[in-house]
C-alpha cells in the first residue's frame, strides 16, 4: 500500500513541517512499546514517539531531504521551487523459497510505503504559505488516523510473529531515492 502526502514549505519551515509528519507516521505504525510525546508546530498538535532510535532517525531524515532540497537547481528568488520525496517503508522478513538460483534465506517485503513530496518555495506570501501548510498538515494527520484505524489500513499489516523493540518490522528511509543510513 502506497500513501502519498504533498508539502509546499519554505526554508523556515522545513524541519519541523518534516519532522512532525515522519513523528505522525512512525506513530501510527510503531507496534511496540511507544512512549507518546507531541510536536506543537503552526498551532497543530501532533502525535511523536519519545524513542532515542527513533527521534535520531527523524533527524538523519529530514537532515538527508534538506540537503536534496538544497541542493536541487533552482534560482533563489520569490517564487522559485525545489522539489525533494522522502519515502517510509515498512517492510516484513520472510522465507524465500529455495529454487535453482538461489539457496532460500530471507526477504523483506514491502507492505505500506508513505511517500512526502516536498516543494521548496520562497513564497511572496509567507503568511499565505502557512496557512496552506497548516491545513495540508492537518489533512495529512487526519487522513494517517483514519487510514490506520480502518479496516483497510489494519489488513495492510503482517501478522507479528517476533516483538522485539518498537518495531517487529524493519523500517527502511530514502530521501530522493538514496537510502537514509
């Protein structure tokens, strides 16, 4: 399952527009044993997860996509746009089946990829710009409650065979199609 979120942001905010989506999702799709926190961010409170491993990941994250959006061609004048996509994937381990190319082992299977597309903008209208911002955030947020708590978005997650940590799943980053690592 692929779930999309596009973002236009300015380099004020940036970070913590990014930070409180990647929170939100890692939220929502943490199974293990979450100690809940917020981020308030243009009068929006959001879900986090107050985990080391988890907030350092964030950060590698939103430092990956920042360095894309910085270094993405455009001319730094009012109305000019850059454009980054940071994707989550939560994958699953399983068996592969051993056949006459390879010896069996594991796999990990994708089985929910959230992708943000994130445009860059030096906005004539910065107060404009927020407001689009805090409503594509809370759009963004309500959307991830519903989706998670449906029958849709409960199907689209494996049996958890092995709780170990906060996450039974590997989680894979790439920001721009790099790994974050």
């Amino acid at each position: 399952m692929a779930l999309v979120f596009e973002l236009t942001i300015d380099r004020e905010t940036a970070r913590d527009a990014l930070r409180a989506m990647l929170h939100s999702i890692f939220f929502h799709r943490l199974f293990g044993v979450v100690k809940p926190t917020n981020i308030d961010f243009l009068g929006i409170t959001f879900p986090a997860v107050r985990d080391a491993e988890t907030e350092n990941l964030v950060e590698l994250a939103v430092d990956h996509v920042l360095r894309a959006l910085n270094a993405a061609p455009a001319p730094p004048t009012i109305g000019s746009r850059r454009q980054a996509e940071l994707e989550v994937i939560f994958t699953e381990k399983r068996t592969k089946k051993a056949n006459w190319f390879n010896s069996g082992g594991e796999e990990e299977v994708p089985w929910e990829t959230w992708t943000i597309k994130v445009t860059l903008e030096n906005p004539q209208d910065r107060e404009m710009l927020y407001e689009e911002l805090s409503m594509a955030l809370s759009k963004s947020v309500m959307y991830m409650i519903d989706y998670t708590a449906s029958e849709r978005g409960r199907a689209a997650v494996p049996l958890i065979s092995t709780a170990t940590g906060i996450s039974p799943f590997p989680i894979h980053i790439r920001a721009n199609g790099q790994p974050v690592t």
